[in-house]
C-alpha cells in the first residue's frame, strides 16, 4: 500500500509538470550560417553570413524547415523546450499510470 502511495504521489507531480508546459511547438531550432554567391564578399574567404535560425519538423514523413524571425526566436525556443519536457513528462504519467493499474495487487 505504502507503494501505492508514492506512485499516486509521483503520478500527480507529472500531471502538474505536464499541465505547466502546454504551450508547446513540435520541432527543433537550428542554427544556420550561408555564404551568398557575390564575388569578393567576405563569405567567400569563410566568413559566413549568421546566425540564421530555422525550425525543422518532421510531417508525414518528410522533413519541413522554416525561418525563425529573430524577434520570435526565443518564444519558439521557449515553445520547443516545452515541448520536450511535456513529453517526457507524458511519458512517465503513462508509465505511473500503468503501474498503479497493472500492478495493483
């Protein structure tokens, strides 16, 4: 019972992690540095335009990029973070949930 107790007391802290990071965007924040083509620029020699920031997805099972304004660039960080620890957080609730249920005795 005691048991019990602690998975009931672990679930309840994953509902609240869980319940805290809704505010989620799947994806991952990449930095990208490009040369632009023009003879002489700089880039030519190795010094790259950047950052740039791009977020990369996967959908229907091919991979999908699209740029990051820089003034949305910490609000998508903030969202993909979240995203990460939501699931992380959904995956030990399951876990939990199908001790206390399966393993109850």
């Amino acid at each position: 019972m005691k048991l019990r107790g602690v998975l009931v007391s672990h679930r309840n802290r994953q509902r609240e992690r869980l319940l805290e990071h809704l505010d989620v965007m799947v994806g991952t924040v990449v930095e990208c540095y490009r040369t632009c083509g023009k003879p002489g620029c700089a880039c030519q020699q190795g010094k790259k335009h950047g950052p740039y920031y791009m977020l990369t997805w996967s959908e229907g099972g091919r991979t999908r990029t699209r740029h990051i304004p820089r003034h949305k660039l910490e609000e998508v960080k903030r969202m993909t973070r979240n995203y990460q620890v939501a699931r992380e957080a959904l995956r030990k609730l399951g876990e939990f949930n199908r001790r206390l249920v399966l393993e109850e005795q």
